[in-house]
C-alpha cells in the first residue's frame, strides 16, 4: 500500500466548548455519532475530545478534496479507539464511496491535545491504481 493522500486540521478547545454549550443534543446527534458522544462525555478533559473528534472530521474532508453538503453527513466520519487507545476512523455513505472511489483501503489517524488546541492528522493508504480524483 502506498500513501494516497495527507489530511490535517486545528480545533481551539474553548470554540468547542462554547459550540455546545449553545446547541441543543439535536445537533450534537446531527455532528458526532453515538460512539463518539458516549466517548467524549466519560473524559474529565471532554472538550479535548470534542475538539479532536472534530478535528478528525475536518481533516479527512481536506484529505479527500469533498465539502459538506450534497448527501454528505458529519457522522459518515467516526472516530472510536481500539482498546489499546489508538484511535480508529471509520467512514461510510457518501464519503465512504468518495474514500473508496480514491483506491483509499485503510486510514491512519493521529490526535493530539497541547495548550487549549487539538490537532488531527489523517494518512490515507491504498492502492492508488484502484482509483484517482481524475475518476470523479
């Protein structure tokens, strides 16, 4: 397998935390799975979680070059955690058929929280003769 594509994106935890504290469960539901909401509400740290989940959502929208909208749902992109913690992207619907339509097979994601921020870096593998953005 070789690298098919690069993404990453930023989140300042302060701006998560004023995001839900001004939204109702609605339209937590309608941005994080379940997975992910039970995750981040057990964390003392929470809104680092909050933050990093986001910021997993972002940046695996930069590393497949598609916006929201047209079919595209915040919770096609999951983020949950093998039990040794490594965190774990799932995709499905529309970004799901984008992913796959790239050749995309697996995703390595990285999280990481320092001074009120939360960077997540995603790494897209696959077989790149399987499919190219020419394709779209």
């Amino acid at each position: 397998m070789k690298v098919v594509c690069h993404g990453i994106d930023l989140v300042e935890c302060r701006r998560m935390e004023e995001l839900i504290g001004r939204h109702d469960q609605h339209v937590m539901e309608r941005v994080f799975t379940e997975a992910e909401q039970q995750y981040c509400k057990r964390h003392r740290d929470q809104y680092e979680r909050w933050a990093g989940r986001f910021a997993v959502k972002e940046a695996v929208m930069k590393m497949l070059g598609v916006g929201w909208g047209a079919g595209v749902s915040w919770t096609d992109i999951e983020t949950t955690n093998e039990v040794s913690g490594k965190p774990i992207v799932r995709l499905s619907g529309m970004i799901g058929q984008a992913a796959r339509k790239m050749g995309i097979e697996e995703i390595s994601v990285s999280i990481t929280h320092a001074a009120g921020l939360a960077i997540a870096s995603v790494v897209a593998l696959g077989d790149i003769t399987g499919g190219s953005k020419s394709d779209e």
